[in-house]
C-alpha cells in the first residue's frame, strides 16, 4: 500500500472497497433532499464492488480510472459489466444505464499503489449504452480547478451507506501539489469517483474526483486530480472515436514518486508495504 507522508504522518489508500467525516454528513434518504443531486449515481462494477459516479452530458459520466480495474488482477473491468444507477436511493435509481466504452488518460497506467502520478491520472469518462433523457436527472457543470482555502463538497456512495448517497456540503481545498489536490473531506474505503463540488454562485459544479485518502497531522483528508486539463483530454479522445472495451491492461514497472512541498505541506514518499 503506498504511503503519503505530512506533517504528522500519513497513509494514502486506494478508496475502492467509503465516505465519511466529522461534523455535517447528511444522507439523501428523501427525495426532497436529493432534489437536484440524481446526477450523481452508484456505479456498480461486475457484482464485485461499487463506486460513485457523476453525469457531465447525457451519455457521460465522469469517475476515477482505477474504478475500472480489479485490484487482484490488475487487469480491467469487462465494460459490459458496470451499470450506472443515476439518483440510487433505497433500493431505486432515477434510471440505469449500461457502459458503451471507456476513455481513459493516454498515459494511465493502473497500479495499486497509490502514489502523486496515479491520483493526478485517476479520471475516466464512460459513455452510457443510451443518454439519460430525465428532466429529474441532470449533468453537472464543470469548472475551473479551486483554489487553496475554497469551500467545497462531496456526495457519494460508500460500503456502510451503499442503498443512499450522502452529501458532505462544507470541506476546503488545503493545497495542490505535483497536479494532486489535498482536500480537507473525510473520505474512507468506498467512496471512489465522487464528484467534489464547487459550489460558487449557489450552483455546484464539480471540480475534482475523489481518488485515495490521507491524514495530516492525524486529520483524514481527501486527494483528488485538478479535473480541468484531463478532462479536456478526455472529452478529446471520445470526439476522435477512441475508448475501449476493457481490454487486459499493459503491465508496466512503477517507480517512486518524490517530489516537494506545497502549501498543503504534503511529500509523497516511496511505496510501504
């Protein structure tokens, strides 16, 4: 398991087995509370496992690459395995959709440690068998990467509140450091692909992934890739006919990731077993 280390001592893990946190974590049971959330959805993967996913168009939804692997094997997901269950609450979705084909950044490479290169490639696109056509299920925005000290939130699924998503409304961005943003949301095992939000004019607008954990100085914090860049490369592929089939992945030697401080104060450090 790879290891972050901050002021305090740290442990970056991989989320896909959890969000939760301290203060203000209201679950979205009713349907008055998740009013205007239904976008975000339970990605549930080949029986196995679940992570959270989010709508940017009709047919798009936006989670973290390492979602599509399994982390036994390494090898990826079958695509025909994986249903996006927009709005999931209580046993019911909005609507549910299979995956049509995968994209993920050119240059990712699946590895089960965590590290700063894997969290700052940690995106992928997926692209629904048919659009979502709901006028109760809509996309969110997107929006430029936050900046340290903004407000942001969470919503997400997670192992012990898969049957309805749950909103973290208040939580700040501490620092950015080698393209990965060290979040103060408390996240735990479960709650990979969660969409962070930005919440700037009163319309959220998601601006980072949830894709591993940490602690500094004995305080759980989220990481997550500054979305803008990827996205766009993203959203690129899919428009020149790429994605895939999940297809084996190519195996590839890792290699330590070092790398200075930033504001957040945070140092990756070479993988612990």
């Amino acid at each position: 398991m790879a290891a972050l280390l901050v002021p305090g001592a740290a442990v970056a893990r991989d989320l896909s087995d959890s969000l939760s946190r301290e203060g203000e974590l209201l679950r979205l049971d009713t349907g008055e509370q998740s009013r205007g959330w239904e976008g975000v959805g339970r990605l549930d993967i080949d029986g196995k496992g679940f992570c959270t996913g989010a709508l940017v168009a009709e047919n798009l939804v936006l989670t973290a690459a390492h979602c599509l692997f399994d982390k036994r094997t390494g090898t990826r997901v079958d695509h025909t395995k994986i249903e996006f269950l927009a709005g999931f609450r209580n046993g019911r979705a909005s609507a549910y959709r299979g995956v049509r084909r995968a994209v993920l950044l050119p240059d990712y490479r699946y590895s089960a440690a965590v590290s700063a290169e894997r969290v700052q490639r940690d995106v992928a696109l997926l692209e629904l068998d048919q659009p979502i056509r709901n006028t109760t299920v809509l996309p969110f925005d997107t929006d430029a990467r936050p900046r340290k000290g903004d407000r942001i939130g969470v919503v997400s699924y997670a192992f012990d509140r898969a049957e309805a998503p749950s909103l973290q409304e208040i939580c700040g961005v501490m620092g950015r450091q080698q393209g990965v943003l060290v979040m103060s949301c408390d996240v735990d095992f479960g709650s990979s692909g969660s969409p962070v939000f930005s919440f700037a004019g009163g319309v959220p607008r998601i601006v980072s992934v949830v894709s591993a954990k940490a602690e500094v100085d004995g305080k759980r914090v989220a990481l997550g890739t500054q979305l803008q860049e990827p996205l766009a490369l993203l959203k690129a592929e899919l428009e020149a006919g790429g994605g895939y089939g999940l297809s084996p992945a190519p195996r590839r030697s890792r290699i330590a990731v070092g790398g200075g401080r930033d504001s957040s104060g945070a140092k990756f450090i070479r993988p612990a077993e």
